[in-house]
C-alpha cells in the first residue's frame, strides 16, 4: 500500500497536484476500514499553531493527536466542549485519534444536548482542495458570515471537500464541579420521558442518556449552583439520586455495546422516535443505548440487520459502524441535501480525488 506523508502544507498541496487517481485521507487512522487506494496521511501535520488561554482560543494543525489537544488544554483548565468521540473500542482500531478527523466526521459527544457539536465550535479552517489549491475560511473569532461556510461545511464532509490542514476552535473552561445523577429505569419510553422533563427544565443539564437500566443526567458548573440545581432537579424527577461513577465517556465511545459480538449502529432521530426505536429493537432482542435525551440511538444487533429498514417509519440517519462489509453502511442523504453535496463536492474535488471509499 502506498501511504504519502507530507510534512508539510505544501507537500500535501503538490501531492495533490500531482495524483493521477483517488486518495485514502488518513489522520489517525481510527476511523476507518484498510484502504483500497494510495492513503494521504496528515500525520506530518502536527502542533498547535496558537494557543489563547485569555481568548479561548486554540489554533492547531489538522494531523494533532486529540490526546494532545487535550493535555495542551488541561494545562490551561479548558476543553473542548464537544467531548470527541474515540471511535476504537467499537472499531476495534488502533493509533491516535486526531483534531481533523474529530472535526471530519464532526464528532460530538453528550454534551451536544447543551453546547453543540464540533462545528458549532470551529472559527476557522485551512484546507487544501482537489486542485491543489490553499484555502482559508473563518478566522480566530466567533463572527456572522454570508454565503457558505467553507470551514464548517467540512465538519461531517469526511474530507470530501479538501484535505484539512489546520484548524481553529473555540475552547471552554472546566468547570469547577461536575455531578451525575442516575434513576432506575428499564424502559425507553420512560426514558425519554424523564430526560425530556429534565432538559426542558431551567437546570442546564448537559449530559442526558440511558444506558438500558438508568436514566443519568449531567449537571457542570460552580459548585453552589451545581448542588442547588442537582436538588431541584431531584425534587421534579424522585428517584434521582448520585451516580457513584463517571459514565460519560463510556457513553460517548459505545464502550458498553464493543464487547458484544454484534454489528454496532449508531443512529440519530427525533428524541419520541428513539424511544420508539429502541423499544422495537429491545423486542428483536438487541442492546440498545440513548443519549442526547433519546435523538442519539446505540444498538448492537444481530450480524447482517439493516437497522435501515428497522426505522423507515420514523426518519432520522443510521450509521453501521461495525458489521457486515468493510465500509459503513450510511443512510443516503436526501435529494436536496445530496444534490448540494454533489455540486460542492464538484467544485472543491473537479477529479475525483477525495471520492468517499467503498
């Protein structure tokens, strides 16, 4: 297998120039299946460019291994507030997740109930197109743009639109206490029932999820008002009482659902469809997970289910991370949505180089 590693912006440009054929986009390799075309590593691609403690302000370069991201940002008690999802417990993969490829698939963890997804905190992106070309979008602060957002259209793009090279956050401190609370719960409808109340309460709750037995709620910030708001939140939800463990980032990885011997899915749909969704695959005799107060759907099925079919009464997206195939099996976008896809796709990629595999 050919792999081409630039050590630089400017490699990567002329090695786009120069391709005569499709490329694998690699950053950490985490992500994805092994690669049936020469791979174009943004390993080379490292550092952190600017960091502003003060601005909240992290400028870094797209092949950055996240774990590093994050010690940078540890130092200073800050984070990214999207909580990237490290995708190899369910894959079964090794290597270092990286900055780019969290924004690439637009990875986004519990806390997106709250805050947002990765793209809701990105100011800015260089990336180099199918041409070849250099192109900068965005900046270093939050700001109004007209016409398309070149930077945040690459959040979920998987590189179809260019090669990122570097990228520009905005980051957030750590708060001062963070507390869970759990409540039994064996059922889905419930479920999404409780974390429904709970997210359209005035107590800023940032993680809601349900991990097949418990309903867990997430509540972050000062001290005093993390306990006020912890205990108003158990006087409307009784039962609620302290988790005795952080169950956040297995949450966020699927961790649970990677041991079993299953395909794995992830799906996103509206949060009174999810509850409908996991009751009807719980019945099929599947293990199923909700976060996101039930819009974000975990399940471990039988090898060969299309959880496509499963739902094609109730919308939403679904995505087999692990399973039959080598590739994931995505749902298609709608035509509006596929349309624009294809025509951004044809004005920053003329050559077909970033052609999603498989």
């Amino acid at each position: 297998m050919t792999v081409i590693a630039p050590a630089c912006e400017a490699e990567l440009a002329e090695a786009i120039r120069a391709a005569n054929g499709p490329f694998a986009i690699r950053g950490g390799g985490t992500r994805s299946p092994a690669a049936d075309r020469p791979v174009l590593s943004t390993a080379g691609l490292v550092g952190v460019v600017l960091y502003e403690p003060g601005a909240l302000t992290l400028v870094v370069k797209a092949g950055t291994p996240l774990a590093e991201v994050e010690d940078v940002l540890a130092a200073k008690n800050q984070r990214l507030a999207f909580e990237p999802m490290d995708h190899r417990p369910v894959l079964g993969t090794s290597g270092d997740p990286t900055i780019g490829g969290a924004l690439a698939v637009n990875a986004s963890g519990p806390r997106r109930v709250q805050a947002g997804a990765a793209r809701d905190f990105l100011l800015g992106a260089v990336f180099v197109d199918g041409e070849g070309t250099r192109v900068r979008n965005g900046g270093r602060v939050m700001k109004n743009v007209t016409g398309y957002d070149l930077a945040r259209l690459q959040a979920g793009a998987r590189g179809s639109l260019g090669v990122l090279t570097e990228l520009s956050f905005k980051v957030l401190p750590v708060p001062e206490r963070v507390a869970t609370l759990a409540l039994a719960c064996d059922t889905p409808g419930r479920a999404v029932a409780e974390m429904s109340r709970a997210l359209g309460s005035p107590y800023e709750v940032t993680g809601a999820a349900w991990d097949g037995a418990r309903v867990l709620l997430r509540i972050e910030g000062f001290a005093d008002s993390v306990a006020y708001r912890a205990g108003e939140l158990a006087r409307i939800i009784p039962g609620l009482a302290p988790a005795d463990e952080d169950p956040w980032p297995a949450l966020r990885d699927g961790a649970a659902l990677a041991p079993m011997e299953r395909d794995i899915w992830r799906v996103s749909l509206r949060a009174s469809h999810g509850a409908v969704l996991a009751e009807r695959l719980r019945e099929a005799g599947a293990a199923v997970q909700l976060d996101w107060g039930g819009a974000l759907l975990w399940a471990a099925t039988a090898p060969g289910t299309d959880l496509r079919a499963e739902m094609a009464d109730l919308g939403g997206h679904a995505t087999r991370l692990r399973g039959q195939g080598s590739t994931p099996a995505r749902h298609p976008d709608p035509a509006p949505v596929a349309a624009l896809a294809a025509g951004l796709r044809q004005k920053f990629d003329p050559r077909g180089l970033f052609a999603p595999e498989g």
